[in-house]
C-alpha cells in the first residue's frame, strides 16, 4: 500500500491534495497541529469517499512531533512513502521594518519544517526504494513580490531544496519536485486588500483565481507511477502569472 502524509492537510491546498491522493488510492495521514476539528472533517470527507487515512497531529517545528507522527503513521498506516510538504506560514512586511520575530517563524515553518518532514520520509523511502515528494512553493519564489521578501526567501529555499535533493536520491526511485501555485482563494490570502487582488489578477493572463483543485490535480499526477521520469521539476500552476 502506498501511504501519504499531507501536513497542513486540514484544510485549503492541503485538504485538497489530501482527497485528491486518496482518490488515486493513497492512504492518506492529515497532518495537522491545531486544527483538529478541520482535520476530522477533511478525513470525514475521504472516508464518505470511499478512500482511507487518519489524522496526526504534527507540529513540524518540533523534532520530536515530526518523529512521533510518523512513527504513528508507520504504527497505524503503514511506512510513509509520499510526503507532501504543504503546512506553511506568510506574514507580509516591507523589509526595513520587517519583524525577526515573523522573520524566523516564516522560514521556521516553510523550511525547516519541511526539511525535517523529508529527513523521516526518507529513511522509508530510501528502504523501500520508490517514494515520492512534493514541496509547495510558490510564484513568489519565481516572480518576488514586494512586502513578502522573508516569504519568497522561504519558498524560494524549497526550490533548491527541491533540485538538490532529487540529484540526491533520483538514483533510488525516489522523485523531489515542487509546485509553485499563485494567486488561490484560501485562508493564507484572505487577508489581501481588493487592491492587491486586482493588482495579482490584472497580471495573470488567466484573469482568475486558481481553484484548489488545480493545484490537486497536478500534486496527484506527481505522486503517481505516470510522473516517474518528472524529477527536480518546478512547476508553476498560477493561469501565467510568472509566464
């Protein structure tokens, strides 16, 4: 059986990676660290899919959580060999006045969390040598955007992640790739101004909003056997916004 961890999976792009996978036959672990009732809610949703899973609490901050959660994946589950890399963080600032405080918690949550998730993922992986890794980046790490430069550091961190891990582990059937969504209607952009929703739309040739599906759709294509050769990829799924 093939197990994912989706962290972040409570809800917005994580919710919808999370069905989207168990859809394709995933068993699918919701990693969530303080949205339970949304995480039980998500699993519901599988469930009365038809599909399978469990929710975990995962603090990816914290070591121990990381290594306890997945050895609960393992325990209940079974060995995880997909890992999407979806929890994330945005504060937005000019940098002159930029907090260090929103600074660390920014690159804390979207790097280092990951980093830590794909340490554990890999010691299965590496044993059952086939596994699968998505990170979530972001347009911001392709295009910059003013008032997000701790946010485009972190997600623009996934991407060398991204391309030197897959020369790391491509020889063990393992694949690293990273998606970079732009503009999506979910909880970490409820807080942009019309402004500066019209600014991001009036710059996507698509003209719209990109739906929570969208990215999904590309996330399970690459956690599947048909995305075997796709490794090291950075893929922008944002209607051209960075064409």
């Amino acid at each position: 059986m093939r197990i994912a961890l989706v962290t972040g999976g409570a809800r917005g792009i994580g919710r919808a990676c999370a069905e989207a996978l168990a859809a394709d036959g995933w068993s699918v672990a919701i990693g969530f660290r303080t949205s339970e009732g949304d995480a039980k809610e998500a699993l519901g949703a599988i469930e009365a899919a038809g599909g399978a899973g469990r929710i975990v609490h995962l603090d990816t901050l914290d070591e121990v959580s990381v290594a306890e959660a997945f050895r609960e994946i393992t325990d209940t589950l079974g060995p995880v060999t997909g890992l999407v890399n979806n929890a994330g963080y945005s504060q937005d600032g000019l940098l002159v006045r930029y907090p260090m405080e929103a600074y660390d918690r920014t690159l804390d949550t979207n790097v280092r969390g990951a980093y830590l998730c794909t340490q554990a993922a890999l010691r299965t992986m590496l044993r059952a040598r086939w596994g699968r890794i998505v990170n979530m980046s972001s347009a911001i790490a392709l295009r910059g955007n003013a008032g997000q430069t701790a946010y485009a550091a972190s997600k623009s961190a996934l991407v060398g992640i991204t391309k030197s891990l897959a020369r790391e582990v491509g020889g063990r059937g393992i694949t690293v790739n990273a998606l970079c969504p732009g503009l999506l209607d979910t909880d970490m952009t409820s807080h942009l101004s019309d402004e500066a929703r019209a600014a991001y739309l009036d710059q996507t040739p698509a003209g719209r909003t990109g739906r929570l599906e969208e990215v999904a759709s590309v996330v399970r294509f690459l956690m599947s056997d048909e995305a075997s050769y796709v490794n090291g990829a950075v893929i922008p799924v944002d209607g051209g916004l960075t064409a």
